[in-house]
C-alpha cells in the first residue's frame, strides 16, 4: 500500500478515486471504467511530476526519510551477488545498523558498507534505526583494511539520521571509533564509492563516506545535523526546521555545487520509493562507471585523487 506524504495529497486523492472506480467496476461488471481510469491516472502522473519539479529542502528531507524508500539491504539484494555478510569489531560485538562483508557486482569482488534502517517495527528496532554503535565502525574499520589487503575497492550505501548517541555508545568511545573509520576511508590505496540513498547524518554518515567518489541520489539529504536539531540550537524551536532545512544548504543541488558530493543520481518523478527498479538500473550504472573510471590506478594515484578532492572543497566558493 502506498504510503503519501503531506504534500502529495493533490496525487492521493487522485488515486483514491481510481481505487474507488475499479472497486465499483468489480461489482459491476457492466460499468466501462477504462477512459475514465486512464484519465485520472495521466492526471495523477502530471500531478506528480509537478509537484517533484519543485521541492522544498524540507519536502526533500521527507522524501529521503520516506519509509518505503530503499534501504542497503535493497541494494544488496538487487546489485550484489554472492553477498557474505561479516559480524563484529573483535573488540566488543555486533552492531546490526551498519551492515558490512564481501560479494560481487557484474562478477568482480567488492567490499559493502551501509547503514540499514529496517523496513517494520521489528526491523528497524534490530537495526536501530541505522543509527551505529562505536562496534559497527570498527567492523566498517575491519572490512577496509581486509579489502586494503587485498585490493578490492569498496562501495558505501549512506543512509543514517547519525550515529547512535547513547550512553552506552559514548562509553565504549563513539568518537573515537567514528575517526578511525573516517580515517581509514581516506587513506586506502583501493578505490572507493559512497552513494548516500537517504539520509547522510553528521559524522555517523562521514564515517563511511571518505570515498574517492560521493554521488548522491536526487531527494537523498547530507548534513551536519537534523534540521530539527539544528532548529532548536539555532532558533530555540523545533518547529522550524523547515526553515533550517532550507538554511542548511542539504539538497543534492547544493552540494554538488559546493563541490561536497561529484555527482547525482537522478530519481524518476514521485521519488525512489516509487521506482525501486528505476533506481537499482541508475545506481548499477554509477557503480559500474565508477569502478571502469578507477580500474588500473596505483595505490598512489587513488590516494592522491582522494587527497586532492577533499582538500579542493570549499576553495572555489
């Protein structure tokens, strides 16, 4: 069932009322429904169109939170074969949120990081929301320097409103484990990518996105902070978040031209959630360009690339 947002309504109503024809049509079987089926659909489609041609940062952000969006493990299973997951840091546990191991994409081996959010209360509870524990980056941590070892580039699936901030977390050393990771993504001699599918929150998401490539897709977010949590610091109101989201500079968009991020992944109108496969063909073929693009560069020359994109960020405003 598809779930709308607030500002999707003109295109819910629309919908509803083609729920409603075909319901009666199949009480009745003499009811010609086609033409005006047909009718509302096209007028649902152009609805939706407009209204994706112009979102709000804020609208975006809902988008990019929007629960049937897919998660990595949506990509894992659409691009990766023979996908083997690995568990734990070596130091602590488990951390189910930020999902890592081996597999293959087109027949090469590569090495996957991404948070997963879940898909039901169940889900999402195991995975915490995709929000990581100081664990889950050191296994990130662990499966770099395998992938190091044996010259396997690595692709990051970015999707985290931040990293976990509990008690606990701080106590096994949340900030510490977070640098460690960033650090290890910037110093691999193996090509890497970090696509950011949703939501790319504060450190939590740096952490796996140090990538000689940052793509992201066209309603995906990345920020310093929640706008909301950026509102009450700023504003001293949650309440305004829109206005911070605009403020924020969030958007695809925006970072692109900031040159924080090489590049965006165009979604089809009415967002990833809609087109599950539109966007696993577009994501296949960034990753497969990628990995073309990279293919024979020294461990010097990947390094010094990475090296000289994040140096050149902020120079040219």
């Amino acid at each position: 069932m598809q779930s709308y947002l607030d500002f999707e309504k003109p295109v819910a109503d629309l919908e509803a009322k083609i729920v409603e024809l075909k319901s009666l049509a199949a009480n009745d079987s003499a009811v010609s429904i086609d033409e005006e089926v047909n009718r509302l659909s096209a007028r649902a489609d152009e609805a939706l169109v407009e209204i994706y041609r112009k979102l709000t940062p804020w609208q975006k952000t809902q988008v990019a939170r929007h629960p049937q969006r897919p998660h990595f493990s949506d990509y894992v299973k659409s691009l990766i074969t023979e996908w083997q997951p690995l568990a734990g840091d070596r130091k602590f546990g488990e951390d189910a949120a930020l999902q890592a191991g081996f597999g293959r994409f087109n027949g090469e081996p590569v090495a996957i990081l991404g948070q997963e959010k879940g898909n039901s209360t169940e889900t999402r509870l195991k995975h915490n929301f995709g929000m990581a524990n100081p664990e889950g980056y050191r296994k990130a941590v662990r499966i770099m320097e395998m992938a190091d070892r044996f010259s396997i580039p690595v692709i990051s699936f970015v999707d985290t409103a931040g990293a976990y901030p509990g008690i606990g977390a701080e106590e096994r050393g949340q900030a510490e484990a977070i640098a460690r990771s960033t650090e290890k993504g910037l110093e691999l001699g193996v090509a890497n990518l970090a696509i950011i599918i949703g939501e790319g929150g504060s450190g939590g998401a740096i952490a796996i996105a140090t990538a000689n490539r940052v793509l992201m897709l066209e309603n995906a977010i990345y920020s310093v902070i929640s706008p909301e949590a950026g509102a009450s610091i700023l504003f001293r109101d949650a309440g305004r978040a829109q206005d911070m989201a605009t403020a924020q500079k969030i958007t695809a968009q925006d970072l692109l031209g900031f040159g924080v991020i090489d590049a965006i992944i165009p979604e089809p109108a009415g967002g990833a959630h809609r087109h599950h496969g539109a966007i696993m063909d577009s994501a296949r073929a960034a990753i497969a360009g990628f990995l073309k693009d990279f293919s024979g560069k020294s461990r010097l020359e990947t390094r010094e690339h990475r090296r000289e994109k994040f140096l050149a960020i902020g120079t040219n405003l």
